[in-house]
C-alpha cells in the first residue's frame, strides 16, 4: 500500500497517476455524505472526505479505516493533509481534523511507501 500525503492543490493525483502509470478510471473519488466504504479501484482520492462522512454519521472511524486498509496491498491511498493551519471552531471539525490525523498515522504505519507532495514536489517519508 501507498500512501500520498500534502495539501490541496499539491499535484497528489497527477503524481499518482503518472507514476503508478495508471488512469483517472482507476480512482475511486471519495465525496463528504457518502459513508460507503471506497472499492474497487488502484487509487482512492480525497480520503479525508471519505472520514467527514463518517465523522458527520458518528462511525467508528478506527474501525473504518481498518477495514479500509485489510487486504489492499496494492493501493494508493491520497488524503489532503488537514492537519496544518487554523484550528476549526466548529467541535464536529476539530473531531474530523484528529480524525483524519489519526487515520493517517494508522494507514502509514501499514503502508510499504508514504510519499508527501509540496509544491508538486514528492519527498519519501517511508
């Protein structure tokens, strides 16, 4: 598993998809109301989406997320990283901002490769 870490606008999904030489049918976009466990494609994008859903649904997000990452060996996970920046003022905000920390500290330590983009430039962190 890869995960691929950075702010918005980073240039995360071109890296991926050139450098996995795979295609845009390959993603699998994750949306802030869909709480559907993201399948059945290389790349899920915009994780941490995927974790507002179920932070606004009130999942277990631990569990989720392990579920997520069983079995997925050859994934490429992309999650916006949130974690810089103001602090929200809004409580359900702030449990999505340690939500989505929190799911990337467990999706790294499972992953083969944590690649973090800034400026459109890759840095391997593992």
């Amino acid at each position: 598993m890869t995960l691929i870490i950075g702010g918005v606008y980073q240039g995360k999904l071109d890296y991926a998809l050139a450098n996995f030489d795979l295609t845009q049918g390959d993603v699998y976009f994750c949306n802030e109301e869909d709480t559907a466990m993201p399948q059945g494609k290389r790349i899920i994008y915009e994780l941490d989406k995927w974790i507002l859903a179920l932070v606004r649904n009130d999942a277990n997000i631990c569990e989720q997320v392990q579920a997520l990452i069983d079995n997925r060996s050859d994934t490429i996970i992309i999650c916006n990283d949130i974690s810089c920046g103001v602090v929200p003022v809004d409580a359900q905000l702030r449990k999505w901002r340690e939500a989505v920390g929190q799911a990337m500290r467990t999706i790294a330590q499972c992953s083969d490769d944590v690649i973090r983009l800034f400026c459109g430039i890759p840095s391997k962190i593992k």
